[in-house]
C-alpha cells in the first residue's frame, strides 16, 4: 500500500523477509528500508542511529556497513546472541533489553560505550565487560541474577559506573553485596528493589544510603542532605548519633540561613549608605559649583559696571553664567528648595546692557559669535578637566575596594533571588509556563530525547524519569519534553525518504 507523510508519496512498505522456519532476518536490504521509513539515510555510512526494535528479528546480521553508528537500539525482538555489530566501533549507546539473551559477550570494541541496556531477558552472570573505561549507564533488572558472585563483573566499570539498575532479580543478601558496592565510588543512582536482598538486609535504605557514600537516588527516590547525613551517623554509632547528625543539621541549616539574613541586612545597609554618601557629596558639590557661579556672576556684573575689559564679551558670559545657575537648580530642585534665587535685576547693570544680558537677540550673538566661540572654547576646556578628576577619583584605591564589595553583596542578593525563584509554584495555566520558560536545548539534549522517546514507545512519563535524572536543576517538566518533541519531529523527521538512486 501507498502512504503519504505531510502530502510526499512514500514507497511501499516492504514485506520482512523470513527464513525457511517463518522467523523474520535482518538482511541488508530490509534495513536499508527501514532506514527509508523512519526518514534516514539508505546509505548505510551516513547513518549514525540505527532503529531496529520491535521487529521480531532472532538475530543480528548483515550490519557490518554501518560503521558510523553510535547509538542501537534493538529491544524487543528475539534475540538471543550479541554478535553482528563488532565494527560498530563509535558505539555509544546500545538498547537490548527485553530480548531473549543469556551471556554478555562480543562487546570488547566498544571503548566509547556509556549505556547499555540489558534488562528483560535471561541473563545469569555479568561479565564481558573489559575495556568498557567510558561505561556509566547499566541497566540489568529482569534477568536471573541470583547471588553477589553473578554480579562480580560490575568490577570491570567500577570506575566509571553512575547509574545501576538490578532490580527484580533474585539477588539474595550475603556478606560479600553491600562490600561489593561501597567499591563503586561514583556510583549515584541504585535500583534494588525487588530482589530478595530488599527483605533481608537489616534497614534496608538506611544501611544503604550510610555506607554508599556517593548514592543520591535508591530505587527511584531522591536521597535527601538531612537522610544522607542522618544514615551515615546512624551506621556509624546507631540512632543516638542519626539524632544528633539530624539535630547538626538542622542547626547548621539554620546558621546558614541566619547568616544569609544577616549578610543581606549588612548589603542593604552599605546600599544605603552609599546612596547616602554619594547624595551628600552631590549636594555639597552641586552648592560650591552654585557658589562659584554667584561669584563668577558678580565679578562680571563688576566687570560690566566699571567698564573693564570688552564689555559684549563680559556680557556674553554674563549670559552663560545665568544659564548655568537656572539648569544647576532646575537639576536638583530638592537640593536649593531652601536655597534664595538671586536673578540679574534692573538696577545691577546699564539699561542698555541689562536688556542685552537677560534678552540678547539674535543679531546680538551674531555680531558677537567670536567670543560665544571662545566661551564654548572655555567650557569645554572646564568639562574635559571635571572628567579628569572624576576619573581619578573612580580609579582610587578607595573605589576599587569599595566596587569589590558591592559585587560581593550583589552575588549573596543574586543567589537569594534565585532561591525565591525556585520556590515560585507553578503556572495554573501550562500554556503561560511554556511561553514565560526558557531552557538552552544543545544537541546532546535532544539526540538523548530522541533515544529515551524511541525507548520508551513515546510515553512520556517515563521519558522524563530518564531525561531529568541527569538535569536535576534544569527546571524542565514533562509538557516541555512533549512540546520539544513536536517540534522536533515537525523539523527534522517529517522529510521526504532519501532516493536510492
């Protein structure tokens, strides 16, 4: 049958491929179809995922082309033999779980592998893991492993192994498990659960959560600061020392957050000490620039009066002078309210020259533009040596100590608000947080989505268990997986197949 994806003709799905007992194989050209169907390359090298799953395959064949593939995923099948994909050697990631497989074998050549997922099938024994240095995600839960020995080969990735998963096994606690796992020193994530040792170690969780010094999650839930330091006390000394880690806690939670109230009361002090300082010294040097103008003004009122000196330029500054005093007060009006106005009268200069002073026309200035050129010449003279001044002044050594400590405050202000941020409940509509969040999508993100959607047959839920335990701080919800997947999918996997030809 024909299909149609956003109007673009498709060609027509291929029949698999069975052998002579009726079970589906994976050869070269059935997966160069399935390439074509999920809009990929039908060249096998440009290819670097591959999906496989939920196919009915029995074995792995006829991959040996697809040498640039890092990530596989092949859960749900039937398959019961690891083998086929040795020259995938750029492996990252790789999906069999909920196969039929029995032995871990053939993964040596993959250096660069950080997970695999082996859960939900038949497996015994781990092993087969040398060589995997890169190896941080390993899930095994639903398989037949029964004792602390079946589980030795974890050894091999002790190093590097973060997230662990070997829930509902058979594991049965002996003296050997939980000595086995404190030798995990990265580990951060343990699932457990459904396991016969869940039932018979003593304090289950709490044994746990006090000897695995770097254990964050156990069997799906957060480890929190108050039971981590609660744990470690209680496996040290019993419960009257977890009460007393636990009433440490407290009090130094407590101390820090009196602290954060008194480094922010001590910021907004010097704040407004510092508004304070700099309104005073813009007062005080608002007033002597006043009182220099005054003086200024009357030495050329004296000037004019006895006739010193050319009479139109004395007028000419006369006339600045006013315009400077006028502009200083209508700038800081609060600052001269108590301040007299002095104005040029009547009767402190000649008829003529007072009419000139207070209402100079234009044919005034333009006989006498020279000396307004001069004056602006002066003026700008008095600016350029104010900026020198106060250049020196904001590079003092005063100064600089002086912006450290601001910046200091600013980042205890900063880290403050950020935590009122975070404790901001969500929007009642999910719409407006969509619009009003904002999280930096890079590739990584969105290729790890992609894998977690494909694994997860697109339930959500389950998808951002995943996406989130690596991001605990990035603020992301489900409906912000699910609106990112649209548009991926609407931009890069609506696209006509590739031509064979």
């Amino acid at each position: 049958y024909q299909r149609r994806v956003h109007g673009i003709q498709m060609k027509p799905q291929m029949e698999p491929p069975r052998n002579e007992e009726g079970e589906i194989i994976m050869t070269r050209e059935y997966v160069q179809h399935l390439c074509e169907l999920q809009g990929q390359y039908y060249s096998p090298k440009l290819n670097n995922q591959l999906y496989l799953n939920n196919r009915g395959f029995t074995n792995i064949d006829n991959l040996d082309d697809y040498v640039e593939v890092e990530a596989l995923w092949l859960q749900t099948n039937c398959i019961s033999k690891i083998q086929g994909i040795r020259k995938m050697t750029k492996l990252k990631y790789l999906y069999l779980q909920c196969n039929s497989i029995e032995k871990m074998e053939n993964l040596d050549p993959f250096v660069d592998l950080v997970r695999l997922d082996l859960s939900g099938n038949r497996l015994t024994k781990v092993e087969g893991l040398t060589g995997l240095t890169k190896l941080k995600d390993l899930k095994l839960e639903q398989n037949h492993l029964s004792s602390t020995e079946s589980i030795r080969g974890l050894s091999e990735v002790s190093a590097s192994l973060t997230f662990l998963s070997l829930a509902n096994n058979r594991i049965k606690n002996d003296t050997e498990l939980i000595p086995f796992l404190e030798t995990f020193p990265s580990l951060i994530y343990l699932e457990l659960k459904d396991n016969p040792a869940a039932d018979e170690i003593p304090m289950y969780r709490k044994t746990l959560v006090g000897r695995l010094k770097k254990l964050r999650h156990l069997d799906g839930n957060v480890v929190e600061d108050i039971e981590k330091a609660g744990s470690e006390a209680f496996i040290q000394g019993g419960k009257e020392k977890e009460k007393e880690a636990r009433a440490n806690f407290y009090k130094a939670v407590q101390e820090k957050r009196t602290k954060e109230e008194e480094e922010k009361k001590d910021y907004y002090k010097m704040v407004e000490e510092r508004i304070q300082r700099t309104l005073l010294v813009q007062k005080k040097d608002s007033l002597d620039k006043h009182s220099k103008l005054i003086e200024r003004r009357e030495e050329l009122l004296a000037r004019v009066n006895l006739k010193k000196g050319n009479k139109e330029r004395n007028i000419l500054k006369l006339i600045k002078v006013e315009k400077d005093i006028k502009s200083l007060r209508a700038d800081y009006p609060q600052i001269f309210k108590d301040v007299p106005e002095i104005a040029l009268t009547y009767s402190e200069l000649p008829p003529g020259d007072y009419l000139d002073a207070i209402h100079p026309s234009e044919e005034y200035l333009s006989i006498h533009k020279e000396f307004v050129h001069e004056i602006e010449k002066e003026e700008k003279k008095e600016i350029k040596k104010e900026i020198e001044i106060s250049d020196a002044k904001k590079n003092s050594p005063e100064r600089k100590e002086e912006k450290t400590q601001i910046v200091k405050w600013e980042d205890v202000i900063d880290k403050e608000i950020v935590k009122k941020e975070d404790a901001v409940p969500p929007l009642e509509s999910m719409e407006e947080e969509v619009k009003g969040f904002k999280y930096n999508w890079v590739q990584k993100d969105i290729d790890e989505l992609h894998e977690l959607a494909v694994k997860h047959s697109f339930n959500f839920d389950a998808i951002y268990k995943d996406f989130i335990f690596t991001r605990p701080t990035s603020g992301l919800k489900v409906h912000h997986l699910r609106n990112k997947w649209t548009e991926i999918e609407s931009h890069n996997y609506r696209k006509p197949a590739s031509d064979p030809n």
